[in-house]
C-alpha cells in the first residue's frame, strides 16, 4: 500500500471531525465553563462513534458489508430526539454562569458518536472519493491500515478540536456572551433534532408504500 493513500485517509479523517456540527458546538460549551479535561472526555468517547462508523463505511466500500437504510432511519429518531433534549435544556439555561447543556461528558459523548444517522453516510461518501483514485484500497487485506489511518486523523483534528476550543480568548468570549451563545447552541440543536426526526420518518415512510 503506497504511503499516497495512507496520507490521503488520514487527511480525509482529519476532517471528517473538523468539519462542525453538534459535537463541535458541545465540545465549545464543555471547553469554555468546564475546561478541556471535560472537552477531552466527551470528544474521548465521540472517538468510539467516528471509529465504529468510519470501519463500517470502509468495510462497504471493499464489499465487506452493507447497512440496510432501517438503521440508519431508527439512529434518527434516537439521535434527534436526544438533540432536542440538549436543545431544550440549552434554552432553559437561566444565565451565562449556568450554560451546561452537557451534564455527562462521557455519556453523551459515546451517544453523540454512536447515534449520529449522518456518520455512517458521511464517512461513506468522503472514503468512496478517496478510494476511488487507488484500486489497490479495494481489498479487505487494507482495512486495518486505512482504518488505522482514519483513526490517526481523527485524533490529530480532535486535539485541535480541544485546543481551539479551550483558548483563553475562545473561553474569555464564550463567558462573556455564554447566554446567547447557549441558547444559538440549543437552536441549532433543536434545529439538527428535528431534521434528523423528518429524515426518519419519511424514510420509514417511503418503505412501508414500497
């Protein structure tokens, strides 16, 4: 296996967590009112998720294995009822002293990794552009490598992840205007939730009339 697509994975793991979403909004909130430990834990855990769903997607691309679209449809419902949750008590947060929306980072991080419907997908598209320029990616005798690779990719973006995040002008800011910033993070919470919810349920709908 050439060093080229070895480099190309990892750099492609590398963003598939830098790019933001719900996670990064909730590593920003542990960051800046608990610290990066908090960050570390939470982001520790999410690293179970992006694993799991990155190995399943690279295991698909080499024909290993295919997830059926109810999975994704139940993953959905779960993912985006829990991010209303964390949306709800982010607005009901009464002051920027009080702006946890994350009271467990061990536990919602492992749920925010394992329950994103949008992972699975994600990581199958990036790795299907990346792969496609490397014939020699397509065999089963390269997942641990490429896996491996991702996975490297994933902590190096994660360490910035926690770095950015727990700046002291990152946290100073957060502190300061942490009530709006909050409750934009339950918006935006809220928001992903629903769209999750809708997503499922017209999957689901769009088998039963098959």
């Amino acid at each position: 296996m050439s060093p080229e697509i070895i480099l190309t994975t990892f750099l492609a793991g590398m963003l598939y967590v830098l790019i933001p979403g719900p996670a990064t909004l909730a590593a920003l909130s542990l960051s800046a009112t608990d610290g990066r430990a908090a960050c570390v834990r939470f982001l520790g855990c999410h690293l179970v998720g992006d694993l799991m769903w990155s190995a399943a997607a690279i295991l698909a691309i080499v024909g290993v294995s295919q997830l059926g679209p109810a999975l994704f449809d139940t993953l959905g419902l779960i993912c985006g009822l829990y991010l209303i949750y964390l949306g709800i008590n982010a607005l009901r947060s009464p002051s920027a002293g009080n702006t946890r929306s994350i009271k467990n980072p061990w536990r919602s991080g492992l749920l925010f990794g394992l329950t994103n419907p949008k992972a699975y997908p994600f990581a199958l598209t990036m790795f299907t552009a990346v792969f496609s320029r490397f014939d020699e990616a397509m065999s089963l005798s390269h997942v641990f490598p490429l896996v491996a690779a991702a996975f490297s990719g994933f902590l190096v973006a994660t360490g910035f992840v926690v770095l950015w995040t727990g700046l002291p002008i990152t946290r100073k800011l957060f502190l300061r205007y942490g009530r709006w910033i909050t409750r934009a993070t339950g918006l935006v919470f809220i928001a992903f939730g629903a769209k999750s919810i809708v997503d499922a349920v017209n999957g689901f709908r769009a088998r039963a009339t098959i």
